[in-house]
C-alpha cells in the first residue's frame, strides 16, 4: 500500500513547463530517491506532493489524502525539509525546536531530538553561529519534530563538507529505521546510491526511470572495464573470444578489457590458464553516476 | 491561536535581543527631546507657535520619528528578510500559518511604538512641562489613524518588494520622506506653507497630533485621510501579499 501516489502529474510557470508528466508511487517505509538535473522539475514535484503547489492536472494522494483539500491534517502527518530555508539571525536551537513542536498535536521531544540529530552543546547557540552542517541539522530536526509519518527532504547534503555529508546520511538511515518513509530530492548521485531504496530520474518534468540504484545500473549501463599489466605478451584474441568481452584496448603497457556479466572472472580464468599474471588489476563498474549520464544526457553535479 | 501566541512570545524575544536596534526605536525621539529641553531658549514662549515654547510644538514630529523606523523601515524590512530567507515558508509546511508570524511582527512594532511614544510624553512632561495631551481621545484617535497609516505602507513595502534589497529602496525614500513632511529635518515652521501643508495630509499626520496634543483640537480631515490611507494601503498589501 503506497503512502504516495502521483498520477500524470502536471505544473506549469506561465509557459515554462516545470513538470510535464510525472507518476511514482512512494512505499511505507522505504527511501524513496528524487533525482535529475537541475531545473528537470524535481523541487515542484515534492512541492505538490507536500501540498505547497497547486497541480495543473494529475493527481496526487498522500498517506490517502489530497495534498489541498486536507492540507490542515497533512501538515500534522508530514514533515517538510524545504531548499535554503533559513531561520531568524538570532533565534536559538533549542528556542527553534521547542516553537515548531508547539504547532503539532504530538510532537516528539525537542531536547531529546537535538540529542539525537548531535546539536546538544548548541542548544543555546543563535542560528547565526552555526555551521552550514549544524543549520542542515537543525532543519531536517525542524522537519521531524511533528514526529512525521513521511519526511520530504529537498536538497538534503547540499553545501556540507563531506564529512558531514556522510554524519547526515547515517541520520537520515536511523529516521528511516524508526519507521519514517523519507522523499529525497537530491543531485548527489553518492547520496542516492547509498541512501535510496528506490530511485525517480526526473528529466525535463519526466520519469525517465524508476528502479532501485542497482537496478538502474544494471539494465542502463550494465558495462564494466579491467584494467591490468600484464606478466606476458596477451593475444587480443583470447580475450575477445570470450562471449563476456566487447572489446579490448591497449594505452601502454596496459589492457583494457570491457564487457558484461562475469567480465572480471572469465578474463581472469583464462588468464590464469594461460600463466599470465594480471598485475595492478583494477574493475571499474557502472555507478549511478554513469547511468545518470546516460539516461538524461547531463553530468550530474559534482 | 496556539501557535500565534508561541509565535508572538518568539518574536517578542527576538526584538528584545537586537537591544541597539531597540533602544534606537524606543529611545531616539526622547533623547532629542533632552537634547533641545536642555537648551533654555526653546523653552521660551514664542509667538511663531502661538505663545508655546519650541519643545511643545516640536514634539509631535518626534513621534514621527520612531513611526517612520517602525512603520516603514524595521517592520516591513523584518518582513520582507523572513520571506526572502524562507522563514514563512517553512512556516507553511507546518501546521502554522505564516500570516501568525506577520501578525506576531505588528504586533511588536505597535508594542515598541507604544513604548516609545509614551517615554516622549512621560519624559516630556516630567522634565520640562510639555503638558499631557489636551484632548487624549482626539491624541489617541490622531495617534491609532496615523500609526496605522504608516504600518499600512510598511506592510504595502514588505507585500511589493520581492527582495530585501528592493524593499529597503522603497522603505528609504518612504523614510526620509515621512521624517520631511513630518517636520523632522526641518521643522515646519522654516518649511515653505505649501510643503507644511502636504505634511497635514502624509502619514502620520503630524498636524492632527501637534492639534491634539497642545492646540485645538484634531481636524476632522486629517483623521479622515490618515483612516483612508490606512484602509487603502492595509487591503493592497492583503492582496499583493507574497509568502514566497
């Protein structure tokens, strides 16, 4: 039973087409990944979902609800993480925390909250002294302190260091294992991979795939490449008899050998046959990245 | 109503903590007054303000001074800083409505003008004898129709003005314009008739205070205008109003 549901979703800025035609289903429990190149549409898509934008057409149900109609009940059901929203210079964390509990009916407990999300010697920190981490922080605690039954994270890691970027993903997996279903907008194709069960790619306001990171690898850009020096001279022909190769390469004194399915043990077999040995042996996979690439044409940030 | 009063009690707290901000807006127009009560010659009757010392008549267009702050400058600035940093929209993904937050910031303002106006009248009194308002329901009335003319057109600066940066170039001039014709700079008797009398009529009406406070008595016009305004400007903001 989806918690989500979006049906031949339709937005449109005066004659910008933001999203053309936009249907995915969101799962209880799961992390369900947003991506795309900047300006695909992804940010209006969550922002129907979470009731922020009127649809042009298509529809959209969330935990049964329409977005607009019951706006009143949702706000109390599904927590919002919205892009570079910012606080008061000189309102405190734990100040923060306490007021946006005050809105819900059964709000979790803020100093308990600033615990978990690390910000416990900053309770009373000004927003204005925080990190860029620490502010993030502070925001995703804003978007879970209704204590949500769905969380909507636009923009999650952006402008965070890598360490911190790694502290909120194992945040973001221990609010998932608390039972919260999580939407993530994101462009960090790192993030998504390591995050999301299943991934949306969104391009120019469309689905382009809908699968689970492994899965969108797998049928996208199923290709892997070896790369190895070898001991002795290698004939061509032995690897490219083997039905896993698609081609062979030399840059040096190197080998480079691509192909699918079992690449990395049939050329090591044969080689092994052969008494060659394989040295500075590297495979090289198909990340999400090269399947981004090749679904929407763009290079993903970063 | 909840969430307004947290709301309200937040804000409440963060205007107290910007303390320069607060003692300049609550503070200014009294200190000038101590300033010019200090001189002995303003303090002379003198028949240009028909037998009232300077202080008596300048002290309405000291009221203006914490108005035109308040009312076009640090409410609509507040505003237009919490919109384009996302704060009211966050406050829509809640069960909060950014309009609590706009009420809770006019609330405040109305609260520091209060403050303000009344250390001008207690101090102004006490130390050197402006009497107390002669006609206080006319002073009430010159003082919630103008104060509420020029919150008006801080809201109408906050609800136009996309960005930050555009609001403060339409609060400046708003700004400067109403300390002018509010006898600020100059007072009004060196401002030529014509441009004294355009000042009756600008928010916040400084004529119907000086009226109320030591002279006749407020004219009706001026009030009537002072309501118009505040009617007109206050239902354009509510219409061009943008949370985002």
């Amino acid at each position: 039973m989806p918690v989500i549901e979006v049906t031949h979703l339709k937005k449109r800025y005066g004659d910008l087409v933001a999203v053309d035609d936009v249907s995915f289903a969101v799962e209880a429990g799961e992390i369900f990944g947003v991506l795309g190149p900047n300006g695909a549409g992804k940010t209006t898509t969550v922002e129907c979902v979470a009731g922020l934008r009127v649809p042009d057409g298509g529809g959209v149900s969330v935990l049964g609800l329409d977005p607009r109609r019951d706006a009143a009940q949702l706000r109390q059901r599904v927590g919002v993480q919205l892009q570079e929203s910012q606080l008061p210079d000189r309102l405190r964390v734990a100040e923060a925390l306490e007021l946006y509990a005050s809105f819900y009916r059964n709000p979790a407990d803020p100093a308990a909250l600033i615990d978990k999300l690390g910000l416990g010697d900053k309770r009373n920190t000004a927003y204005k002294k925080l990190s860029g981490g620490q502010k993030q922080r502070l925001s995703i605690a804003l978007a879970l302190v209704g204590n949500p039954e769905i969380a909507i994270l636009d923009e999650l890691t952006t402008g965070l260091d890598p360490q911190a970027r790694r502290d909120t993903w194992g945040l973001i997996e221990q609010v998932r294992d608390s039972g919260v279903t999580i939407v993530l907008v994101t462009h960090f194709m790192e993030e998504a991979e390591r995050l999301c069960d299943r991934v949306a790619v969104i391009d120019r306001g469309r689905v382009v795939a809908l699968d689970s990171p492994a899965g969108l690898v797998s049928t996208v850009a199923p290709e892997q490449r070896i790369r190895f020096r070898p001991s002795a001279p290698v004939d061509d022909r032995l690897l490219t008899d083997l039905p896993e190769v698609s081609a062979v390469q030399r840059t040096g004194g190197q080998v480079v050998v691509t192909g699918t399915g079992d690449l990395l043990h049939a050329v090591t077999s044969v080689l092994a046959r052969h008494q060659i040995v394989a040295a500075d042996l590297r495979l090289e996979q198909s990340t999400l990245d090269d399947a981004f690439v090749e679904l929407t044409g763009h290079r993903p940030a970063n | 109503m909840h969430a307004f009063r947290n709301i309200l009690r937040t804000e409440a707290r963060l205007y107290l903590r910007d303390l320069p901000t607060l003692l300049t807006i609550v503070g200014l127009p009294t200190m000038i007054l101590v300033v010019l009560g200090l001189i002995p010659s303003l303090r002379e009757p003198d028949p240009n303000f028909d037998g009232q010392n300077f202080v008596n008549y300048f002290a309405p267009s000291l009221l203006v001074v914490t108005l035109a702050m308040v009312g076009v400058n640090t409410m609509p600035m507040a505003l237009a800083t919490y919109r384009e940093r996302g704060v009211l929209r966050r406050l829509a993904t809640t069960p909060a409505h950014p309009g609590a937050l706009l009420a809770a910031q006019l609330v405040v303002a109305l609260a520091a003008i209060l403050a303000s106006a009344l250390l001008l009248i207690v101090v102004g009194r006490l130390a050197f004898g402006v009497p107390l308002p002669r006609h206080p329901l006319g002073f009430t009335l010159a003082f919630v129709l103008g104060t509420a003319a020029l919150l008006a057109l801080g809201l109408l600066v906050a609800a136009v003005a996309r960005t930050t940066k555009a609001a403060q170039a339409l609060a400046v001039p708003l700004f400067l314009l109403t300390m002018f014709f509010g006898g600020v700079y100059l007072p009004r008797f060196l401002l030529p008739d014509a441009v004294a009398r355009i000042g009756d009529y600008t928010p916040p009406g400084v004529q119907a205070l000086l009226d109320a406070w030591t002279g006749p008595s407020p004219q009706p016009l001026h009030l009537a205008i002072m309501a118009v305004i505040a009617v007109a400007a206050g239902a354009s903001a509510a219409k061009l109003f943008r949370w985002e």
